[in-house]
C-alpha cells in the first residue's frame, strides 16, 4: 500500500478545536454563544443517531444546542411556524433541518423557509445560487470537509483535474462547484458517462459519491491521485454471526495501491461533515454579529 491515508478523524478532532478556541472568544470577549437548531420530524433511527451526534459535539465545542423533534405525521403548516420562530430567534444562528423528511412534506419548500443567513446545511436556494456564483454564502458541510482536506494535503488545487462521480445537489454539484471555485479544471461523471473509468483515469483528484459499495476499483485510478471517498454502504457481514461493514465508493485497497493519498471508510470524510456543521454555524453567528469570520473554517 502506498497511499497516504488522510486522516478524516483526526482532521475534525482539529477542526472542532479551532472552532471550541473561537467559541471561547466570542463568549469571553463579546459576550456571544453561537445557537444551532436541529429539526428532526419523525423517528427515523439513522436520523436519531445523527441528530444525537450532532447536539452533543455543539455542546462540546461550547455553543448551545436546541433539539426540536415533531412527530411524523406533524404538518407542513406546523413545521413552517417553527422555522419561522427559529428564523426570527436571535439565539439561533443555524438552523438544520434532518433530512429525510416524511414523505407528506415538501423538502423543498421546507429547505427554502429557512433564513438563508442561518441555513448552515447550504441547501437554501439562495445559498446553491451565491455558491454557483462565486459568492459568498453558506457551503453544503460534506463538500467543505472534502475541499479542507484537499486544500490540507495540496495547498493549491489550481491547474489540477478533478473528477466528481456522483451529481446529487448535497454532494456531487456544490462539490464541483468548490473545485472550480479553486481552480481546478472538473468534470462530473454520473450514471449516464460513457467510458466512466476513462474519464476517472484523467483526474488527479477524484471525489466518489455514488452510494455503489466499492464501485471504482484502483486500476481507474491515475497514480499518484488523491481519492476522496465519499461514500458510505453498510454491507451484510462476510460470516454468520459476523458484523456489517461498512465500506466507501471506491475498492480501498486496489485504489490505495495506487493512489498518492486517499481518505479511509470509515474515519475519512463521514468525521467531517459534521465538523463541517459547527464550522458553518460559528460562521454564521460572526455573520450575523458582523465580526470577522474564523479563517480556514470557510471556502
Ligand atoms: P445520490 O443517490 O443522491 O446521488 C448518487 C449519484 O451517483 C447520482 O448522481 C447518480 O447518477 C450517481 N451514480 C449512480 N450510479 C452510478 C454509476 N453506476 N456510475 C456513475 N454514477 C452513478 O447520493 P448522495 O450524493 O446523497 O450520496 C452519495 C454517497 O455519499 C452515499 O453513499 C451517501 O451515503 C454518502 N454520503 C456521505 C456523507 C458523509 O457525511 N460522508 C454525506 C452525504 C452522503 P444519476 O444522477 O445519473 O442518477
């Protein structure tokens, strides 16, 4: 094995102090405490694990943490009321909504409710727009903890080909957009690309999420690459008796033959994400204070 491993774990361990030492700061020197809300609708048990998680590493860097959970069956006209009282709290400076949402709401319209300002997940229509744009907006959290880590192992990304399999509007497109944005010249593969281990064998950063356990194996990969691997797939254990496994989009050991440097399934980019969150929250509460922003935490 030759690649380096990226070390997605111990990169948010560090991302969540350099956001705990500005936290800090704020309470001590402006007598602020960055709020972040989290909306769970329903009893989806990965959502509950996700939501638990989050609330408790909010707290841990220091902010507070308000946890609002609806019933399944809760209306749209209800959970439109409470965004709207989270939008006007002048406590909350995130607002996360869990997703998936029960099939009888509008995600969209749901999504699109939330103050722009505060919508740390940067699926708000305005916050796609500002991305796509170049401007200055609130930055899906799974695409920033790729670019952070590409940004930690290459300094600039400029001139480089990247290649993004996947095209979905949380992954695939704003992480597109992050890599123009620095420069690199992207293409994005999906299911429909013809001759996909081709087009893969050009990119000297490929950026997997498809959601296909160990669809790219390491003989599409150019070496010398870096992999990021977005993807999680729990597969059924190889014995009776055994544990799931979890694995990423790409074949880790093929790919780590070849790779420069790749980031493990588990302990790469999942760590990240909600990293990620809490970075997007204290940035939004700077915003929104009109203080400087913490640097490195943004795109
Ligand atoms: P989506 O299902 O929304 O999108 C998958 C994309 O992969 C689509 O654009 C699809 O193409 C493309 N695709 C499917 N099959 C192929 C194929 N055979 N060849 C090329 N492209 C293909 O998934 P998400 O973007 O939401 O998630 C992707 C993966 O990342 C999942 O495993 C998910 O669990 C993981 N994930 C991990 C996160 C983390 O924190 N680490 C956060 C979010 C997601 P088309 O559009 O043509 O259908």
């Amino acid at each position: 094995m030759s690649a380096k491993i990226i070390d997605g774990k111990a990169f948010a361990a560090d991302v969540r102090a350099r956001v705990a030492a500005h936290v800090a700061r704020l309470k001590e020197e402006n007598g602020i405490t960055p709020g972040l809300a989290v909306v769970l609708v329903g009893e989806d048990p990965a959502s509950e694990v996700y939501v638990r998680s989050k609330g408790k590493q909010t707290v841990e860097v220091g902010m507070n943490s308000y946890e609002h959970k609806l019933d399944a069956d809760t209306s749209e006209a209800d959970l439109l009321a409470l965004i709207d009282t989270l939008n006007n709290d002048p406590a909350v400076h995130g607002i996360l909504v869990q997703l998936p949402l029960p099939g009888h709401l509008d995600s969209d319209l749901v999504i699109n409710s939330i103050n722009p300002a505060k919508d740390v997940d940067g699926f708000h229509i305005s916050n796609v727009g500002l991305l796509g744009t170049g401007q200055k907006s609130m930055v899906p959290c799974t695409p920033l903890g790729c670019l952070m880590m590409l940004r930690d192992h290459h300094g600039s990304l400029s001139g480089m080909n990247a290649v993004v399999i996947g095209r979905s509007n949380i992954v695939g497109k704003p992480m597109a957009q992050l890599l123009l944005g620095d420069s690199c010249t992207v293409t994005i593969a999906h299911s429909r690309t013809k001759d996909i281990a081709d087009v893969v064998r050009g990119a000297d950063i490929v950026v997997a999420a498809v959601g296909r356990p160990e669809m790219v194996p390491g003989d599409w990969i150019k070496p010398g690459a870096t992999v990021i691997d977005v993807g999680i797939n729990r597969l059924p254990p190889a014995a009776e008796g055994g544990k799931a496994r979890l694995v990423g989009d790409c074949h880790y050991d093929s790919c780590a033959e070849v790779a420069g440097a790749i980031t493990p399934v588990p302990g790469g980019v999942g760590p990240m994400t909600i990293a990620c969150l809490l970075a997007n929250t204290l940035t939004a509460c700077c915003r929104a204070h009109g203080l400087a922003e913490p640097e490195g935490l943004t795109a």
